[in-house]
C-alpha cells in the first residue's frame, strides 16, 4: 500500500509532496486531469487522488482515525480546472476499512486531501498531516466463519464412473449405461450402488457462502435390486439437478429468477459399488398436525437462454439469439392447468446502435412491452445497451407463444440480442406429463403446514421431495379416488416433484475415474494447476522448485479437472479451483506451511464452454461480470488469491487482499510448455554460473569477468500527452536510482528521437533499434510506459511482433514492466498477444512479464508501476522476494 509515512518530517508530520498534474486522453475522445502527488492512489473513475495508509490491527478490532495538525495550501489557480464540477466538502472525510492479508488484519486508511476552505471558499490542498489513530474492540466486527474441509476424498480409494445431467429432474442410470462405463456387472452387489454429486449449480462467489465439500452421497432407488442381482432389466433412479438454477428473489416481480451457469451445460455426478450398504431414499409420512393452508396450486417457472455471442470477446455475458438482418424471433411454450392468477415475463434485451431501437415483446399475437433501448456511442465507451423488463401477462393453458420483433428506428447498421426471458406463472396442482416440479409461496410462514392436493392422480404417482438436492426423500401419499394428498410444515420454501414412471431423464456416460485425493495432500509452498497436456513440463518445473539449493520449495501439481472433481462436483468453476486453494490456506498454522504461490500452467479463454473453434481454455481465467464497456472488463487470475473468510464477492466495493503470488504460463501446446520451463532453467543456470565467475589475469591485471545484464534495468517512455509517460519513466527511474543505486539505468524516450514520416505512418527507426538492442544485449528489467496493444507498443510501432521474433537473447532473459493497455491479452483464441510471444519465444524474449491484459487508465497504472518497484527488494519471512511476492504486494499496496 502507499504508505505515506515514508516522507514523515522531524516531528512525525507526514508531507504530500505534490507533483504536476497529469492531462490524459480519454478513449472516448475527451481528456480529463489526474491531481498528483507521490503515492496517489485511484480509486474510482474519477480524477481525484486519494492517499493511502495500511495500519496493522487486532483480528477484532476497529480502527478510529482522524488527521490533527493538517496544514493546507491553495490549488495552484492553473490546476484548479481539473475540479471543475466536483463538489469539495469543506474538511477532509477519512474513510477506514478492515481487510485481512495473510491471515493478519489490517485497516486501510483513506481520504482525498482536498477541500474547499469553509471560511474564504478557496480550493485547498493538504500538503502536511499527522495521523491519531485508535485501536478499539469492534462491536460488530465477528471472525469469520471457517469452511470445514474434509481429510480425505470419497474419490482416493475405490471404482468411480462419472456420468453428466443436462437438466433437472428424476433420472435412470440403465444397466447398459454402467456396461457402457466400463463397470463389471458380473460382479456388482447392487446394494452397495450408490451416486455421489452436489447439484446447486454454480459455487457462489463468497466464501463465506455455503457450498458443499468434496463429494455428497445422494439417496437413490435400485429397482430390481431385491434378488442380488443387477440384471439387464434393473436400473436406478435419482434426483439430479441441472447446471441452471433457479432463486427465490424478493426483489424480482415474479418472485423467481434463474441462474445461468457460465461455465458449464452439464452437471455431474459419480458411481460407485464401494459402499457396505448403499444410501436409499425414505419415505417421509404426513404432517399428523392439522393443516393450516391447502395447496391446490402452484408457481411453475422456465426460462429461455442461449449463449452465442461475447460482444468483446471479454467478461462472462454472453448472448443469445441475433436481431440484425432477421429481426423476429418467436418461441413456444407449452403450459397445462393454467389458472387465472397474474403470470409474469421477465426479459432482459440489448443493442448496439447509434439511435434508440425497439423491441415490440409479444405474447400470442398481443404486444404485452415495448422496450426502448438507448442508443450508444461504441468505441472505447459502452459498445452495447441493455434493458431490463417485468411485464405481468395473463398466461393461459395450451400453447403460449412468446414473441420478439425488433425495430432499428432506421438505423440499418443496428444489432440487437436477446439475453433471456423468464415465465413465472401459476398452475393448477394437477398431474400432468410424466414428470411435474412444484412449489408454492403462498402458503409459506412460520408455524404454517400446508396439505398439498394433486388432483389426476393414480397409483403410480409418487412425490419426492427435492428441497435438498442431497436429501431427497419420497412423500407418503394418500391417494383418495384421483386425489393425492399429503402434508408437510412450510416455515420456508419446500420443492417437490411428482412422476408416474412413465419416462425418466436419461444420463450422459463420461467414463471411469482414476483415484484422487485432493483433500488429504500435505501442505506446500507452491501449487501447479496445470491442464494434462502440460503435465510432463510442469512436473519438470516442480523438480526444479524443490530441488533448488537455495530457496527449495514443496510443490503440488493438479488438473483443473482433478480440482472440479473434489470442489465443484465435476463441473467447471473458477470458485472451485479457489476453493482447492483456500483449503490450504485455511489448514496453515503460520507462514512456514502457509500457500506462497499459484501457478496456472495452460492459456486461458473468455469462451468457457468451447464455443470457439480452437479455444484455448486450458487452465479458466476469472471473467468479469462486466461485459459491455472495454474500460471496465477484464480477465484476472487475482481472484484466485482471495483466500479469506470474508473475501470473494470481489464486488467494487470489497476491501479483498491477495494472499498468494499468481502467475500463468500462456501456453497452448506441449513445444510451448517445453519452452516455457527451459527459460526457468536456463535463467538459474546462468545466474549460478554468474556467481562462480572466476578472476582472469588482463594486462591491467586481474579482473571479475562476469556480465553486467542483471545490474541494467531500462526505462522506455512514449511521447505525446503533455509528456506525461516520460515524467512518469523519470519518477521510476529516479525512484529506482534512490532505492538501488547498484543499478545501471539506461533511458529511452522518445521524444529523445526523430520522428520520421514513411508511407506505413510515423515512426522512430532508432528507437526500434534501440529497443531491440537493449532486449538483445541484456537487462534486469524492461519498464515500458506509455501506449500499447495486443501488437506493439506505441502508434509509431517502435515494437512489434516481427521484433519480438527476432530476439535472441536466451542467455540474457529480461522481466518486463509494462504499463500499457492490454499488450498481454491471454484470453483472445483468435490471437496470441505481443506479451504472449515474449514469454513464448523460444530464443529469447522475457524471463517473466508484469503486464495489462486489457485497457487501462494512464494514472492507475502508473501508482501500479510505482508500487512494483518499492516492493521490489523486499525482503520476506522466507528471503528475498520472488517475482510472486512482487507481485503480490504490488497489488496488496
């Protein structure tokens, strides 16, 4: 963190040294002007400066802070511009937050240092302070909740099949779907059969949330298993849920919504004999309390949502159905029992268009909204609007046609999309089909018992009820002439489902699953999470961590897969892999056996479900639910560092903290993987060989021969913008001359440069020679800041992939800065980046980047650079810093 205590005076004051201002280019066009001083921080997407304290606390402790001996000056009259239309208060307002790093609680202390001077008026800055702190016993703040993980997995001993569900409901595994497993059927007992899964879809983002641990044994039924035998006509049945899900949600006009799985279409679940008795569903009779309500209908509820397109090839939205050259969908749905209670039709459409479009929203032939979507600019800005709706419609029984019509309102260069709709509706409590879920709200209270009634009923209909997808157990039914009753308490929500054997879904056969046990490894520094292609590689990595004489590290290598397995039920999830770290994190008892570093070895995609030809999603990056506006959505591998009780929403205004160093290797095949480790080896090979460098007699005498590389760090700078990326090159690199004057620093500006005009654009010929020079010849680091993207640096091209191709420097790999716009982009399968060929090149390039994988602001990224280097150098509990660790308290600062 900024911790400005570092410019403390004499008698403890803390000064702001403030610094010229910062005019910066908007990507929409306009221009805005970031206030400095040493140490600002941004938080928002404003211009103001914030200053920043990390005050460590008690576990259970607040923090109480305000500023005492505050001295001010009056903004500069030509810097007060950059406050035109924000409203100053007239004394500074600090703001404390509790976080909690590496187990250890900390407060961040935060405030703009402006205000407008409540006696003459005057735009005023702090220049000098003191902070009086104190440290009080929290009322309200309680330690977290730890997750209860178990020692070991149900997966470490025994046969295992796994099979996938695609949706909700009463499903059969055959007996030629376990012969088609690869099961022995001679020699299954089928009272030791039994299924394991978790259900619930999606893990939730908190991980102070509920989600279950490793793998839940379900109840089943074996029908047939009475004679001891699992014969061609026996089978099972079970309860499982979809990928999708839905919620009660209050907030919602119908009360309901769904949840789409964004990674994944299938969930899973496992098959084993191992068991000395499998687990059965029971039977649950009657309330004998009398009932309350009676329940003779009930809310039924489907939604509509495919995923086509990703409008930026960023963030997790994706889309459905395409209003462009067809501009009318429609969709039927087929309801039974309708009753007459108000329905609802949720739906949420976007555009792109530079005039308000319109969709005309139909149900059976009739216009039930129409549904003005604004119109957008595009570019750099919001490339897409979207637009919410809850339309009550009165549904009836039969077909329902839901119908959407969109208008370009004469732009014919405008796109629309559908994302979803949702039906919420009632439905009379009458058997129909083979298979009907249930539920009802209205007679859901404390003290409540309500006797639901299923009229068209038979002797063949039975209710299992599913509130708990891990419990299901079978309702004890009273049939009376074609009614079937039974009761139950409804203090909450209860979901059931009634069948008649007629059909059942059918599973997906996966395949067998070899051994694993996750949950009993031992604790290590490092951790592997790497795809099976690589695993030959990451096993030699792995090798050379923990045969490291100087800084040895204990290393554990896992598949994604391995981890959904044991965290996520089979299916892909980011919080799984998450969860498979917080796991060790949560077992540590100090720093020593406490998770250091996460490395994901395999590229990433914003496409999680192999839409795209040639995906890339090897190992699954983090995805922001952000999607439409190039400026605020991102990859990040960060999320899986937020390790903490009270961490993992990682909403925009959470206080979460990295725990761990993450890195990525973005390779996408075996050469690239080989590539990869060998720089790793090759770097630590010369780095030793540099320190048994002998004396050699010269004819001045004798001298050390040894490569001066490792003690060169080379700043870069592009031009233009009020010269704001050379001032900035100039703080680092005066900052790094001030903290380790041992190193050599070399400058490359180009505004230092002639610009020529060729036929390709403006350029610097000398500059690109310089840049290749420097890269070949050898430094520590490259620091570049200014303008980049995915091809180069700079709009004159001083760096290019052509450029990047061309290095040979293996014997002299340098760590690259970058303080740029998505120079790095590693979730794009249609391209591989600039900052990917620099770690890809196999004779050459970079040892390591700290790089942006998307746009970025000039200001932030400048207070991220800075950061990197105060923390550059220092030292941890276990040595000196590895690039992890850099990495780490870069963005905890």
């Amino acid at each position: 963190m900024n911790d400005l205590r570092s410019k403390n005076d004499a008698d403890g004051s803390i000064k702001i040294d403030w610094v010229d201002p910062v005019k910066e280019l908007k990507y929409d066009g306009s221009s805005r002007t970031y206030l400095m001083f040493e140490g600002a921080v941004y938080l928002d997407d404003t211009s103001l400066p914030n200053a920043i304290h990390k005050i460590k606390v008690g576990a259970r402790n607040d923090l109480r802070v305000n500023l005492i001996d505050a001295k001010f000056e009056e903004v500069p009259t030509e810097q007060q511009g950059a406050l035109a239309g924000v409203d100053l208060p007239n004394k500074i307002n600090v703001t404390v937050s509790n976080f909690v790093e590496r187990k250890q609680s900390f407060a961040r202390v935060s405030f703009i240092p402006l205000r407008k001077n409540p006696s003459t008026g005057k735009l005023e800055r702090l220049i000098s302070y003191k902070l009086n702190t104190q440290e009080f016993a929290s009322s309200s703040r309680k330690s977290a909740t730890a997750s209860n993980f178990a020692t070991s997995s149900v997966l470490a001993s025994g046969d295992w099949y796994k099979v996938g569900v695609t949706r909700d409901g009463v499903h059969r595994i055959t007996y030629q779907d376990l012969e088609a497993l690869g099961m022995d059927m001679g020699s299954i007992d089928p009272s030791r059969l039994n299924v394991f899964g978790n259900g619930s879809g999606m893990l939730p983002q908190a991980n102070n949330k509920f989600r279950h641990d490793d793998l839940k044994q379900i109840p089943i039924q074996v029908v047939g298993e009475g004679d001891g035998n699992f014969g061609p006509g026996d089978y099972i049945l079970f309860y499982a849920q979809g990928p999708h899900t839905w919620v009660q949600d209050s907030s919602v006009c119908g009360l309901f919504r769904h949840e789409f799985n964004v990674y994944s279409e299938t969930s899973y679940y496992f098959i084993s004999a191992n068991a000395a008795t499998g687990r059965r569903i029971s039977s649950v009779n009657s309330s004998t309390d009398p009932a309350t309500h009676t329940v003779t209908k009930f809310t039924d509820h489907v939604f509509h949502e495919v995923d086509n397109h990703n409008i930026l090839k960023s963030g997790r939205d994706w889309y459905g159905e395409e209003f462009d050259i067809q501009t009318f969908y429609d969709f039927d749905l087929g309801f039974s029992n309708v009753t007459s209670d108000p329905g609802y039709l949720s739906t949420r459409v976007l555009a792109t268009s530079s005039v308000a479009t319109t969709y005309s929203v139909r149900v059976n032939g009739s216009t039930v909204e129409n549904v003005i979507v604004p119109s957008v600019s595009g570019g750099y800005n919001r490339n897409a609007e979207d637009e919410f709706t809850c339309t009550e419609v009165q549904f009836n029984s039969g077909n329902t046609n839901v119908a959407f019509n969109y208008s370009k309102g004469g732009n014919p260069g405008a796109v629309g999309w559908l994302d979803y709709f949702d039906v919420i509706l009632t439905r009379n409590l009458s058997m129909a089909g083979t298979q009907m879920p249930f539920r009802t709200l209205e007679s859901v209270g404390q003290g409540n018992v309500s006797e639901f009634q299923i009229s068209n009923a038979n002797a063949s209909v039975r209710v299992w009820e599913v509130t708990d997808p891990t419990n299901v157990t079978e309702r004890v039914l009273d049939l009376q002439g074609s009614t079937a009753k039974f009761r139950v308490e409804t203090d909450s929500l209860r979901e059931f489902i009634a069948f008649n054997g007629g059909s059942y879904h059918s599973v997906q056969p996966v395949g067998p699953v070899a051994n694993q046990n996750l949950h009993g490894l031992s604790q290590a520094n490092m951790f592997i999470v790497c795809h099976p292609n690589f695993l030959s590689e990451a096993d030699r990595l792995a090798n050379f961590h923990e045969q490291n004489e100087t800084s040895p590290l204990s290393v554990h290598i896992v598949t994604p897969e391995q981890i959904y397995n044991e965290f996520s039920s089979g299916a892909q999830d980011v919080s799984a892999i998450r969860d498979f770290m917080r796991m060790f994190y949560q077992r540590s008892t100090g720093w020593e056996d406490m998770p250091r570093y996460l490395l994901l070895f395999g590229d990433a995609s914003y496409d999680y479900k192999d839409r795209l030809s040639d995906n890339t999603n090897y190992v699954p990056t983090y995805e922001s639910l952000e999607s439409l506006t190039p400026t605020i959505s991102y990859a990040s591998d960060d999320y899986y560092g937020l390790l903490d009780p009270n961490e993992g929403e990682w909403s925009s205004s959470s206080s979460d903290a990295l725990d761990i160093g993450i890195g990525r290797f973005v390779v996408r095949t075996l050469d690239d993987a080989r590539v990869a480790v060998d720089k790793i080896y090759r770097y630590e090979e010369l780095a030793i060989a540099d320190l048994q460098t002998e004396h050699v007699c010269t004819d001045e005498g004798s001298a050390v021969v040894s490569p001066d590389w490792r003690n060169r760090i080379v700043f870069i700078a592009d031009d233009e913008d009020s010269n704001m990326h050379i001032n900035q090159a100039d703080q680092l690199a005066e900052l790094v001359d001030t903290m380790y004057p041992e190193y050599n620093l070399t400058k490359i500006y180009l505004d230092s440069y002639i610009q020529e005009s060729t036929p390709g654009g403006q350029r610097y010929p000398e500059v690109n020679i310089a840049f290749n020079n420097e890269v070949n010849r050898g430094n520590l680091l490259v620091n570049y800041t200014g303008h980049g993207g995915e091809l180069g640096l700079t709009h004159e091209r001083v760096l290019g992939i052509t450029d990047i191709n061309s290095w040979a420097n293996t014997n002299n790999l340098a760590a690259f800065v970058t303080a740029t716009c998505e120079f790095t982009r590693y979730d794009d399968p249609s391209r591989i980046s600039a900052g990917e060929l620099v770690h890809l090149n196999p004779n050459g390039g970079g040892i390591a980047l700290f790089t942006t994988s998307r746009l970025v602001y000039s200001a932030p990224n400048f207070t991220l650079n800075r950061n990197f280097f105060l923390n550059l150098l220092q030292e941890q509990l276990w040595g000196p810093p590895t690039m992890g660790d850099v990495i780490r308290m870069t963005k905890v600062a």
